[in-house]
C-alpha cells in the first residue's frame, strides 16, 4: 500500500490536525508527556511565531488509505545558516510508525523542499530555536519525560541509523535526589560568592513586577549566556516579548531565583517548575474543558518532582560558584513542597561546567539524547 505525503496549510485546523496525531501516537504510553496544542499550533503559525521573521518552515504529513501514519516539520532557519555559514535545513516535530515506507517518505518529502530553496544539508530533530524542542532520545526510554523535552519510541534511533544519519551533538540529562539540607561545600561556596562579588537574590511575589523590573534584561541574559552553545542563536526583541508573554506568567515565583549585583544588574537567574508531566498526561494537552484543573494542582506543588528548566549565568560570573547561590536559595524551597527529585534540562555532552554543578548531589544521568546530520541527496532536487 502506497504512502501519500501531504502539505500541512497553517490553518488552526490544519495543525491541530498535526498535533494531535503526536498525542494519539503514544496512547497508552506512560512516559509520553503531550505538549499543549495550543502551544504547538502556535509554533506552527507564521502568524504567531515571531521566529518566522526569520525562519521559513512546512510541515507535512503522511497517510495510508487515508489514515495518518506520520509527520514531520522542514524549518531553514536564515539566522542561524548566516551565522555558521552553512546552508542547513533542520528537520523537527518528527512523529512515525515503525514502516521504513513510511520514514523515507517523510525525509523524501521534507528533503525535497529543503533541496529546492538551495539547502544541501538535513539536521535534526531541531525547532525554530533553542527554546523548542530539540533532540531525539536514544537513551532512557523507561524514564517519564517531561514538558521541556522530547520523547519517542526506541525504533526511532534505528530508522535515523537506516537513513545513514549521523551524530551531529548528543545531551545529557539527570535526575537528581532532593538533598535533605543544602550541602555544607554548596553553602559555604555561596556565602564566599555573595560577599566576593557583591551578590545578593532579589524575590517576587509579582509576576508584573518581575516582568516589568527583568522581562527584557533576563531574556538578554539568556542571549548572552547561550551564544556559544550548538546552534545557538540569538533572540529578537520581538521574540522577548512574545516568549514573556508565553511563559513569565506561568511561573510560580518561589521556584524562581534572580540574582543581581550592587547596582541591581541582573547577574544569574534559575528557573526552575513544579513537573505538570503527570498534569499533562491527564489533560491530554488540553486546557478545556477541565484540562486546566490538574496543571493548576501540579503548578501547587501536587507532585513529587521539580523541572530544572533554565540556568543563566552572565559569562564574566560563570565558573565562579554563582549556580551555588542559586540552588542554596532553590533547595530549601524544594524541601518545603515536599519534591524528591529535579530533573535537569538538556546538558551538552561536552559541556562539564554545567554537569560540574550537580557534584554535590546524588544523581543518575538516566537520559540522551542526539541530534543528527545527513547530506540531502541531490536527486530530491527532482522529487
């Protein structure tokens, strides 16, 4: 039976169409964690997503007699090819059954639209930018994902390795236990970096305050912290505020930590969730009807686990014990809600620094996961 691939318009309907089968993909999957589609819709829409400045993208999906066995997103991202000189589609939102037909199809399809606006290359699985979702789990399958991350199931690594892609980068996460008390190194650390460098934390109880006093200087934080990291590209004004708008008023401001110097400049910052994993597989990443009631409990502290989802540090102060000050401040906090675990975000295998942080702790490195490179064959100019 033949498979047919499809455009996907940026119709609401379209993409919710698009979404939702990466939900139904992994019903009955336990450690599945299914986005907002409201979220994802919007990533989608040129209208919404101020990345589209800059980014041209089509998603497609596959059918078979009619019914969807397969999904795939082709994004150019110009800033990020200018800045690596490199001509490079990236490929993301990656859903399929277990059909080498089914597979070729899709990189056929999205290859073929990367070949004719002059891409050579295909990496993935990628988003728009560092803020999304980006990827492919190879390792730790067996361990409940969360909302920052991407899961699939372990046959997807095989059909990468099919295709003849190969490792472009690899992260690193861990899940590390809740410390009874902040560790004596870590305190003592933080007490030295304060009173050396001037430091001190700064709390709210607002979330207009906090975005009006450090909206637009924390996401240039970020812009400055991150630049160096793989496939790093800047954030437009235009993108701070659609991404304060997105996610500052989600917070739970105890969970987040702020830390400036003697003239109130922003230095560091931790941001940090109470996991809605568990409030997501319940609402089926639906807000209404009665979606919102189990991540409005999980957002309480209803859970037993805390997302480490951002740490930012200006680079003159990284390597300096900053990240002590922060998680002195955070661990306290975590004790008091009763969470035995944090998950960490994605971690650059490479990066030692930052794994460097977690030294004080018991933890396991329980998942990786990679993104990968291949060539886009110069027959799809003809597909």
């Amino acid at each position: 039976m033949s498979i047919e691939v499809h455009p996907v318009a940026p119709t609401r309907e379209q993409l919710s169409r698009f979404v939702r089968f990466g939900i139904r993909h992994y019903d009955g999957n336990d450690c599945f964690v299914p986005p907002l589609v409201s979220d994802d819709i919007n990533t989608l829409r040129p209208d919404k997503n101020p990345a589209f400045d800059y980014c041209e993208a089509q998603s497609f999906m596959a059918y078979r007699q009619g019914v969807p066995v397969g999904r795939i997103t082709a994004i150019i991202n110009r800033k990020a090819n200018e800045k690596f000189n490199e001509k490079v589609m990236r490929w993301g939102f990656i859903e399929f059954i277990d059909d080498d037909k089914v597979v070729d199809a899709l990189f056929k399809a999205a290859g073929s639209w990367g070949r004719k606006r002059g891409m050579t290359e295909m990496i993935g699985p990628m988003g728009f930018t560092d803020l999304d979702h980006e990827g492919m789990l190879i390792e730790g399958f067996e361990y409940l994902s969360t909302m920052a991350t991407i899961y699939n199931y372990s046959y997807y690594p095989e059909q990468m390795q099919r295709l003849g892609m190969k490792k472009e980068v690899d992260w690193i996460e861990y899940r590390i236990d809740i410390p009874s008390e902040i560790p004596d190194k870590m305190k003592r650390i933080a007490d030295i970096v304060k009173k050396k460098y001037n430091l001190r934390t700064v709390s709210y109880t607002s979330r207009k305050k906090l975005k009006q006093d450090y909206g637009h200087e924390l996401f240039r934080l970020i812009n400055e912290a991150y630049d160096g990291l793989y496939g790093y590209t800047q954030l437009t004004s235009k993108q701070i505020d659609y991404y304060i708008d997105e996610y500052l008023s989600m917070l739970r401001l105890d969970h987040v930590v702020i830390i400036v110097d003697e003239f109130d400049h922003l230095v560091g910052v931790g941001i940090t969730m109470p996991s809605l994993s568990r409030a997501l597989q319940k609402s089926k990443g639906r807000l209404f009807p009665f979606g919102w009631y189990p991540l409005m409990q999980a957002i309480k502290g209803k859970t037993d686990r805390v997302d480490l989802l951002l740490v930012a540090v200006k680079p003159e102060y990284q390597s300096k014990g900053v990240n002590s000050l922060l998680f002195a401040e955070l661990i306290p906090v975590y004790k008091k809600c009763g969470y035995k675990y944090a998950e960490t975000n994605l971690e650059l295998e490479n990066n030692h620094s930052v794994q460097k942080q977690w030294e004080y702790f018991d933890r396991i490195q329980h998942r990786r996961r990679r993104v990968y490179r291949m060539p886009i064959p110069e027959s799809q100019n003809k597909a």
